[in-house]
C-alpha cells in the first residue's frame, strides 16, 4: 500500500459507491436521487387517470343497473295499473338512483302499448332513458353544459288478466 491510501481511507456512501473524498464513484453521481422524482411523475401520470377511469365506469354502471331497474318497475306499474301514473313511475324512478347513489341524474320515462293500455294481453313497453354526467366535469363546466353520457333502457311487460 502507498502511503496516500494509508492516510487517506476511502468512504462508502449510501448507495455503495465510493465517496468523491476517497475515489471515483461507480453509480455515476449524476442519477443520485432521481427515484423519488420518477415516481412521483409515474404516479401522477399513470395513476391519477386509471383512478378516474374506475371512478367514471363505476357511476356509469351504477346509472346502468338504475336505468333497467328503472324500466323493469315502469313497465310493471303500468301493466297492472290500467291508468300507470307518471308521477308514481317517476317516484320508483328515483328510489331506483338513489339506491344506486344517483341522486339528481335526470330521468325521462315514457310508455307504448300494443292495442289498448289497459286492456288484458296487452304489451306495454316502458322506455327510460337518463343522462349521466362525468365525474368532475361540472366543477370545470358547470351543470348545464357538463359532458354526459345517455342510457336507454326498454322492459316489456303483458297487462295483467283479471283483478289482483
């Protein structure tokens, strides 16, 4: 050994590299504590977006199953009732969202039948159709011009036979 190494012994940093008192550093000093920065940027570029995606696919299938839901009560409100109320139709309507967490999405629910609406045997078809708007939109938007998505959704139903 010379007497330089003697006097001077070399350090091992965190990373396990030489230190710059002692000798070169292998790592290459100029990527030290990146990792930090690179995923803070992967997780805001990759995750923030597959967060919002889960959170916009999960209202439109919770919009989805309330607007089959929805159509499937309609149809059968009107099937054995010879006069359907919309207003009772647009009750049912909103217990439907509201158990699904959709409380102000707007519903339309309108009514066809095959022969006479009342009349036993007859096919009535109940057509519900909501507007669901995307997460966050309103905020930057507002309300009324917010992007949505519509759901349609139709159930068929036979007019009862008889009293029940």
């Amino acid at each position: 050994m010379t007497e330089r190494e003697l006097e001077a012994p070399e350090e091992v940093d965190a990373v396990g590299g030489a230190d710059a008192v002692g000798g070169a550093d292998p790592v290459g000093g100029a990527d030290t504590g990146t990792a930090v920065i690179e995923f803070i940027f992967a997780s805001v570029v990759l995750l923030i977006p597959v967060i919002y995606l889960m959170l916009t696919l999960s209202q439109l299938q919770a919009a989805s199953y309330a607007t089959t839901s929805t159509a499937m009560s309609a149809s059968r409100i009107a099937a054995r009732d010879a006069n359907p109320s919309e207003a009772r139709a647009q009750e049912v309507a909103k217990m439907h969202f509201a158990d699904f967490g959709l409380r102000d999405a707007p519903t339309s629910i309108t009514y066809s039948c095959t022969g006479p609406c009342g009349q036993a045997g007859s096919l009535v078809t109940a057509r519900v159709e909501t507007k669901v708007i995307l997460p966050g939109f309103p905020l930057l938007f507002g309300s009324a011009h917010a992007p949505h998505i519509t759901l349609r959704a139709n159930h068929t139903d036979v007019v009862a036979v008889g009293d029940q």
